[in-house]
C-alpha cells in the first residue's frame, strides 16, 4: 500500500487529528549580512596557484621567465594582478598546444599580444565604414 500525504492528513480517520486553526508558525531567525562587492586589486601566490591549478614554484618559475607579472611587498612576498589566473592558463595551453619551452612562449605571447592590439585598432579604425574589407 502506498503513502497518499492528501488522505493523510483528510483527518481523524486517518489517524491523524484535524486542528480547525492553522498552528502559529514560529518567526524565522534571518541575519542579512551586506556586503561590499570590491574589485581585488592583489592576489597572493597562493590564491593564483590555487585559482590556475598550477603549484607555487612554477609560478615563481613562471615569474623570473617574466610570463606573468607580479610585485613584491616588502617582507619579499609575490602579489599578482586579477587577471594572473588566466595568463597561467593561457601559457598552460599554449605549452601544451606548441612544441616550444616556457621561455620561447615569453616570445609568443607578446606577439599574441602585440596581433591583439593592432586587431583591436584595425576594428576601431573601422569603426565608421560599412566593409571589413576596407584595409585590403
């Protein structure tokens, strides 16, 4: 025989008295916390390695080969930029994608970098005129 909640709770004869008034339900307890959503200037070497998957010395490693950009403080510790995470995983890619080692891609990655902003001037240089065709 299978549960039906509807006959469960139709009364007496279910096993269940009926109340004619709806129990007075208890206030819930809600703490509201607010707050401020501010941009991360800094992250530690920690948080990057832990964000991009990668262990601490190679991103040390990763920072004497100047792939990705850190400061440091005064007592000697790295801090990175917000977007660090995702240069890691771009050299990531591009290691694996090209047969090159970590200092070649130093190379490849201000070309990348370089075709990017030329691509971004063409477009607004375009900006204005109907055909994309216009520089050929």
């Amino acid at each position: 025989m299978t549960h039906d909640p509807r006959r469960a709770a139709a009364g007496p004869e279910a096993g269940h008295p009926r109340t004619t008034a709806p129990d007075k339900q208890r206030p819930l307890n809600v703490v509201v916390r607010n707050y401020a959503i501010v941009p991360v200037d800094k992250l530690s070497l920690d948080v990057v390695a832990r964000r991009s998957g990668l262990h601490p010395d190679l991103v040390r490693r990763f920072v004497t080969l100047g792939l990705v950009d850190a400061t440091r403080d005064d007592s000697g510790r790295l801090w990175f930029g917000s977007g660090a995470p995702a240069t890691l995983a771009r050299i990531q890619r591009l290691r694996a994608g090209l047969p090159l080692n970590y200092a070649s891609l130093g190379l490849v990655l201000d070309l990348l970098d370089r075709v990017s902003e030329l691509e971004a001037a063409l477009r607004r240089s375009n900006a204005g005129s109907r055909s994309d065709e216009s520089w050929i």
